[in-house]
C-alpha cells in the first residue's frame, strides 16, 4: 500500500483494513503452493485454483474499501461485489447446462455452507447479532421489500389518494437475539435481509437510485443500513471460508468461479 493510501486508512478504516490484511496474510499462507493460478483455454480449471481467485477476488475489493475514506453509496457497492465473488458459481452462470439459478437461491445455499460446520455457524450467527439495530432498520423500511414492490407493479388501480399503497402495510418482520440464535429463525432472518440487499444493490447497479440521495431520509436508511449489514458481515464470512480451506485448499464445496483467467500460452 502506498504513503497516501496508509495515511488515509489512519482514520476510522485502519482496524478494518487491518483486519483484511490478516485475511489476505491467510489466503497467501492457504495457497503459497498454487502459483499461477491463470489456466490454458484446454486445461482443467482445479478447485483449488479457483477458491484461490475466490479469496483474491473478494479481498482486492474489500481492501479498496479500506485505502480509502469512501461515502456509504461507495462503500455498499464494494461490499456487495466483493459478496458476489465469494457467492457465485460457474454451474450457476448462464452459461451453464443446468441452467441460470436464481440470486436468492444461490445465496440460500451459500449461507447453508457457511453453516454446515459448528464453528462456521457460531461465528457467523455471533456477527449478525452485532447487527441487529441494522437488521431491524432493512426489515421496518418497506421500500426495500420485494413483497411491496410486487404488490405495487402488480396493482392496475390507482395509486394517488393512498388507495393503494402496499407499503404502508408492510408489517416489519421481528428480528431478537433468540430468533438469531435459532437455527430456523436465522435462516428465515438471513434470506429476507439479504433479499432486501439485494433490492437495494438493484436499485444501484441499474441507476435507479441518486448518488448520495441524501434529501430522500428512506433511500438514506437503506443504504446506510445495507452498508453496515454488509461492512460487518464480510470478514467473518470470508474467515469462515478461508478456514475450511486451509484444512482442504482443493475442496469444491465453494464451485468453481465464474470466469477463470485464461492465458493464451
């Protein structure tokens, strides 16, 4: 990292820079023996080159993140790119036999790796718990459920003069520590905030939304409430996946990625 770089991460993103440092220290330490990992066109593209690129991916965009002081719409769009590369799979990407699976789906079954050990689900359920002020904002604002949005578009009466307005009756879901802490109750918890993140990366991605949109307090919440979710929940994510990694640096239980670097020679 350069000077300027490093004197910008003295304020409040050092600790969290550091923390990703430690991760990459990991990830460097996990596939010390992979070398190259780009791959000829005919060649076989092994698991674990590609949970390498995984980790790589994931950190390169959490560590611009950290460089630098960057505002919360910034700072959310980082978060969620470096989640699609730890989430996404090549048998997953419309290139594939079997076919395009759903956003939802995929991170449903990503977070039931996370969890499929003790440890992975100890750790995972103990940083959603610091969340939890966060987690309760995305559920209380309707203007991230898909549920109210459906309804909206699917409504052909008329929306002035409050005759239909599907968002005054969403109903917040509860969200409390026990709930976290029961395994069904947090796999119900985890999918609908993330269905909501994923509403509001929408909305960025496709320009639908305003560049600090700040006079607008609602798309404000959910941004800030999305980046915090996010900021918080990525380094345990990415430490529970390098962790089963090191125990097997070849597992295929993350997929392959989606678009290997390829060599010509």
């Amino acid at each position: 990292m350069g000077e300027a770089a490093a004197m910008q991460a003295a304020g409040g993103n050092r600790p969290y820079l550091e923390e990703i440092e430690a991760l990459d220290e990991l990830r460097r330490k996990v596939f010390s023996s992979v070398g190259d990992y780009a791959i000829l066109p005919h060649e076989e593209f092994t698991a674990e080159k590609s949970n390498m690129i995984r980790m790589q991916r994931a950190l390169s965009w959490l560590r611009r993140y950290a460089e630098d002081e960057v505002d919360k719409d910034i700072g959310f769009i980082l978060h969620w790119i470096a989640f699609e590369s730890l989430y996404g799979r090549e048998e997953n990407s419309q290139y594939s036999k079997h076919g395009k699976v759903t956003t939802a789906k995929e991170i449903e079954k990503f977070f039931d790796e996370l969890k499929a050990t003790e440890m992975g689900r100890v750790q995972l359920v103990e940083a959603t718990i610091t969340i939890i002020d966060d987690i309760r904002a995305a559920f209380a604002n309707p203007y991230i459920s898909t549920a109210a949005w459906y309804s909206y578009y699917s409504k052909k009466v008329p929306r002035a003069g409050g005759r239909h307005n599907p968002f005054a009756a969403e109903k917040p879901r509860p969200c409390t520590q026990s709930k976290l802490k029961d395994p069904k109750q947090y796999d119900a918890i985890i999918r609908e905030v993330f269905l909501r993140m994923y509403l509001v990366r929408n909305q960025l991605f496709h320009g639908n939304a305003t560049y600090k949109g700040h006079d607008d307090s609602e798309k404000s919440a959910q941004i800030v409430s999305g980046y915090n979710i996010l900021r918080q929940l990525m380094p345990p994510i990415i430490s529970i996946m390098l962790r089963s990694m090191e125990e097997d640096p070849a597992s295929e239980r993350w997929g392959l990625v989606p678009y290997p670097r390829i060599k010509d020679k």
